[in-house]
C-alpha cells in the first residue's frame, strides 16, 4: 500500500510508522487545491448524499431522566448527540432526533413522594428532613407551591393512590419544562419527546417481546453467579 501511495501524483511520501500506522505527506498543490473546493463550497463543504439510500436513522440522546434539572454529564451528551445527527443529516441520512422520557418506574414514584412533601411543605406542614431515597432539591418548591394552588389541602392526608399520579405528572412536567429550557439554551434540538410511560400504557413493550418471542430472538435463563460467589450470596 505505501509503495502505490507513493506512486499516486498528490503523495510526497508514505512510510509504514509501525504496525498498523502510516505516516503520509502530500504536496502543497494538494492542500491548495483543497482550499479552493473549501472556498467554492462554502457552507456545503463535505455535504454529499451517501446516506441517502440508507433508510431511516434515528439518534436519541440526552434523555435525562426528568427526575431534576440537567447536570454538565447531561449537556456533554447533548452535545455530542446533536453533532452526531447534524454530521449524519449532512450525509444524506434521514435522521430523526429523539428524547426518551423515563417518567415510568420507581424513580419518578420517588419524585412524585417528593414533590407531595413540597406540596404539603407549601401548605404549611413541617416536613422536616426529606428521607433517603426520595429527592430533596429545592426545584421541587416551586412545584408544590403550584400544586398547593390547584388542589388546596385536599391531597395533604389523601391516600398515597389518590395522589401519586397527578403528583408525579406535575413534577415530571415542570422538569421537562426546564430541561427544554436547558436544551434550548444549549441550541440542541429533537423532533420527538417519546414517553416511557405512554408505550406502556399503549402495550407496545409487550407487543415487542411478543414479536422477539415469536422470532426466537429472546433468550430466558439463569445467568452464572459472579466469579467467588455462590448463588445463595446473591
């Protein structure tokens, strides 16, 4: 390879620079005449259509759980997930960019507790310490104030299923609100917001494992214990 790469017209030289490595120096009309296709070009530099026969591509990122505001780890993949659909989108690629909420499991069951504390809190109740497991940011103040404003002190000993829902609704909505915002900021797009919890409710979760099962791409067996451990220790 580095003796044809030293035949072609634009190589000044290639050398192997160890295993797996080349080292290759080109003329200078070679960079010149770069430049030039650069200038010609412009903004669609690089632009080609070699995706374009590709089918559909779709990116999901960030998609922080909205359980608080985002944090720098968030932004960071944010980031990068946009530039990776906008390099694709310049490549022809039909690209759609997606936000997967997680507003279903125990997690936003904890926000949701949580936000009833801030709820009562709003209302007047000492709720002293908010307990492990459960999320003690002030972002959450505000929510309850806002839900001690809809629902007055109808919720305050309500049982924990009258209230969990509409608790755990208004907090995920207000953090999604400020991730937006965030996003925003950030210039960092998406096309669709997928809920968790809306493919649940729609069966689409076990429609899917029922095609896997179908096709026999779904495997049920025990896994082997953890290398120094009996099953009985874990």
């Amino acid at each position: 390879l580095a003796v044809r790469l030293r035949a072609h017209s634009d190589t000044k030289s290639a050398e192997v620079a160890g295993p797996g490595f080349l080292n290759l120096r080109f003329h200078d009309s070679f960079w010149h005449a770069r430049l030039l296709e650069a200038l010609r070009a412009g903004d669609d530099y690089g632009r080609n259509r070699d995706g374009a026969d590709a089918g559909p591509v779709n990116v999901e990122y960030v998609s922080a759980n909205p359980t608080g505001p985002m944090h720098v780890g968030h932004a960071r993949g944010a980031v990068f997930g946009d530039a990776l659909a906008s390099v694709l989108e310049f490549a022809g690629f039909n690209v759609t960019r997606e936000y997967y909420i997680n507003d279903a499991g125990a997690q936003v069951d904890a926000l949701a507790r949580s936000t009833h504390m801030r709820y009562c809190e709003a209302l007047g109740k000492d709720i002293g310490e908010i307990p492990q497991g459960l999320y003690p940011g002030d972002y959450l103040v505000q929510v309850g104030i806002a839900l001690a404003a809809e629902f007055g002190d109808r919720m305050v000993d309500a049982a924990e299923d009258e209230w969990l829902v509409p608790m755990r609704n208004a907090a995920v909505a207000s953090m999604m609100d400020r991730i937006r915002g965030d996003l925003d900021a950030l210039g960092v797009r998406h096309d669709v917001f997928t809920s968790e919890n809306a493919l649940l409710k729609a069966g689409k979760v076990d429609e899917i494992l029922a095609k896997l099962w179908k096709r026999g791409l779904v495997y049920e067996g025990v896994l082997e214990p953890p290398k120094g451990q009996e099953p009985e220790n874990w």
